[in-house]
C-alpha cells in the first residue's frame, strides 16, 4: 500500500527544498515520474491510518503556500490481477462468438 503526493509551488511560497526535507522527515520519499513524493506503507493500514498521515501533512505544510493533491492506493497487485482477468475473459469471449460464427456458417 502507498501514498502518493504531488505538490504545486507558488513563487510567493516555500522553496521546494525545504517542502522536501518536511515531507521526508514524515517518512516520504522523493520520486521521478507521475508523482512528487510516495508514503510506503509497509503494511496494510487503516483509513484512520491514512487519515492520521494527511493530517500530518497538512499540519507540516501549512504556511508554505503550496498546494497538494494525495493519493493513497490499496492492493495494487489485486487490482491489476482483475483488470488482467476481466480482459482476459473478454478476450475469451469474444473468440467463443467467434468460432460460434464460424461453425453457424460451416453447418
């Protein structure tokens, strides 16, 4: 389970250094990509959990002009597997109407 953290920095605000150093010193890391910043949860947590964590960032951000937008993802692997599933079984499917069409026509 992770949480993920993307920022928006205001020129009237905190540098982003400094907003960096808050977020690492509540355990997030800097990362490349989609997001600013990821939470590792190391376990499965609870909403009040997350709840608590959010309060802390915003606790920690405040006064710094900055913007924020968090995101929090349970059971990444599980969700993958049934998006994989579902696709499979529409690919499935589909080749079942397929070959059901093709012996409509031979017979």
């Amino acid at each position: 389970m992770k949480t993920y953290l993307t920022v928006w920095f205001s020129s009237e605000g905190g540098e982003p250094s400094v907003v960096a150093q808050k977020l690492q010193s509540l355990g997030f890391k800097p990362v490349k990509g989609q997001y600013d910043h990821v939470y590792d949860w190391k376990k499965d947590a609870t909403l009040d959990d997350v709840l608590q964590l959010l309060n802390h960032v915003h606790q920690t951000l405040k006064g710094l002009n900055v913007l924020y937008k968090i995101e929090t993802i349970w059971h990444i692997e599980a969700v993958f597997y049934l998006r994989a599933y579902r696709l499979d079984a529409l690919v499935c499917s589909d080749s079942d109407r397929t070959t059901k069409r093709q012996n409509n026509f031979t017979s």
